[in-house]
C-alpha cells in the first residue's frame, strides 16, 4: 500500500506521441515510477478482460446503442462501421462481451499501456491465451463487473483470510450491492440506459 496524492503531482509538457493521452495515468504512472524506480511492474488486468462488464441491460440492443455504450458519436460513418461489425459477430458469444472485449478494452486498456510504458517498465505475466479462455468459459454471472466470484474463489485458495477484505470499498459499490440484494438493480440499469445516464 502506498499513499499519495495526484493533486501533487506536477508533469511535464504534454506528450505528443500519445495516441490518447489521459492526465490522470499519467501522474498515477509517474506516482510509482517515484516509488519504485528501476523495477518491472507486474500488470495483472488480464481478468479485466474476461469479466461480465455491461449486465444486466436489455437483451435486444441496437446500432444506437453500440454507439453510447463505447463512447462513439452516433454518426453515419459510425453505425456503417458498427453494421459492418455487427454482421461479423460470433452468434456463440454474448453480443455485450463481444462489445467489450473487441471495443472497450482495446480503447480504454490500448491507451493505459501506451501512457504506463512511457514511465514504467510493464510486464504482463498472467496475459496468455489459456488463462482467458478459462476465464471467459464460465459462468457470465461469476465473473461480475462488481461481485467477481472467481475473484473471490481465487483468494479462497490463497488464504480465507483475504475474503475479509473489502473490494473496492466505494459508496457506489454499497449502492449496487444494495440494489442487488433488493433485487431492482436490472430496473434501476434499464430505466438509466433508457434515460442514457449510465456512464460505461
């Protein structure tokens, strides 16, 4: 654990070979260079890959839709593209995964790195293709955005005592988990996306 402020820290000039750049990487990437200089950071998101990202939303979505959920301008160019896409799918694969792995985590995922390799030296030990293929052959509903239970069966194996510790202890997170007990939370994410007040 280490402690730090982002508000402190002060970076050079904008860097222009970025592809996307993101203020906030940036000093987060530079917070552990200052902590750990000369080491290799170990990057574990691979099961960030695999996990169930966008239920519970409706089950019949549309090109529209596509275009909010990965944050694109709903634009002739775009639904053209998104069509041509969309007529390639895997009809053995969710339709919301297939959104996220080939839409989501490539954009928000491809950025991060470009930004952390700029600072860090990053290695990625746990990104290989037998691991995400057990990851993504189970249970949608175990590999929850919010309540991960592989996650969780995982630090089981570890040591039972890591299941004590908060994941994520965030109000929006005891929101959810209290909308879930109650059983509304699919309401409560239909009538947002509706609304188009989700933010993904």
């Amino acid at each position: 654990m280490i402690n730090y402020n982002l508000a402190s820290i002060k970076l050079d000039d904008k860097i222009t070979e970025l592809w996307k750049d993101d203020e906030k990487i940036r000093k987060i990437s530079t917070v552990m260079n200052n902590y750990y200089p000369d080491n290799y950071l170990i990057n574990g998101n691979v099961s960030e890959v695999a996990r169930n990202f966008y239920d519970p939303l409706p089950g019949k979505i549309s090109i529209d839709d596509i275009c909010y959920f990965i944050g694109v301008r709903c634009g002739n160019y775009e639904k053209e593209a998104l069509s041509q896409w969309f007529s390639e799918t895997d009809d053995k694969v969710d339709l919301l995964d297939s959104i996220y792995w080939e839409h989501k985590m490539p954009n928000w995922a491809g950025s991060s790195k470009s930004i952390s390799n700029i600072y860090n030296i990053v290695t990625s030990p746990f990104n290989n293709r037998y691991l995400l293929n057990l990851l993504i052959a189970t249970n949608r509903r175990d590999r929850d955005k919010y309540f991960h239970t592989i996650y969780k069966l995982l630090l089981e194996i570890i040591d039972e005592k890591l299941t004590s510790i908060p994941i994520n202890p965030t109000r929006k997170n005891l929101k959810i988990r209290v909308l879930k007990n109650l059983h509304i939370y699919p309401a409560y994410r239909y009538v947002y996306f509706k609304w188009r007040k989700l933010k993904f």
